[in-house]
C-alpha cells in the first residue's frame, strides 16, 4: 500500500485480502467477487488499486453493452424503506 496511515482512522497495519466489491451506475450493479485490496485493520477501510477498479469498471460496461456476459446473473430483492 502507498499510504502509511488510512486516511479514515490513522491505522498504520493493513492485510491483504480479496472481496467482494459491488459496482453501481445509473441503478445497474455488478457484483465482483475476489477482488484484490487492502484493508485496514483498525477501522476496515479498504484500498483498491485504480488498475483494478478500471478493469472492474470495463468489464461492467461490456456486459451491460451486451458485448459480454457475466459469468452468472442473480435475482435481487428491492425494497423502499418505509
């Protein structure tokens, strides 16, 4: 990681992990599992690579164009709070 400290808490120890990232635009999303971060041990932030975000961004593009398709789609509940 560049930073030294999280610019949310100050914390100074990250670990290496692969999530889950949800990408949002324009109320589509894409679900994205294994992706590769950082994350803070203090506090929880994460910290992605901007490579990593792009290829993340590209890809939802592709499939939304109809120029690739996910590997699966899932349903999702919608509820408005009341």
């Amino acid at each position: 990681m560049n930073e030294e400290r999280c610019h949310i808490c100050g914390g100074t120890d990250f670990e290496k992990r692969q999530v889950e990232y949800i990408y949002r635009r324009h109320g589509n999303y894409l679900v994205v599992r294994d992706v590769p971060c950082e994350v803070c041990l203090r506090c929880g932030e994460r910290y992605y690579e901007g490579a990593v975000l792009l290829q993340i961004e590209r890809r939802f593009k592709e499939i939304y164009k109809q120029l690739a398709k996910p590997q699966f789609a899932i349903e999702v509940p919608v509820e408005v709070y009341a």
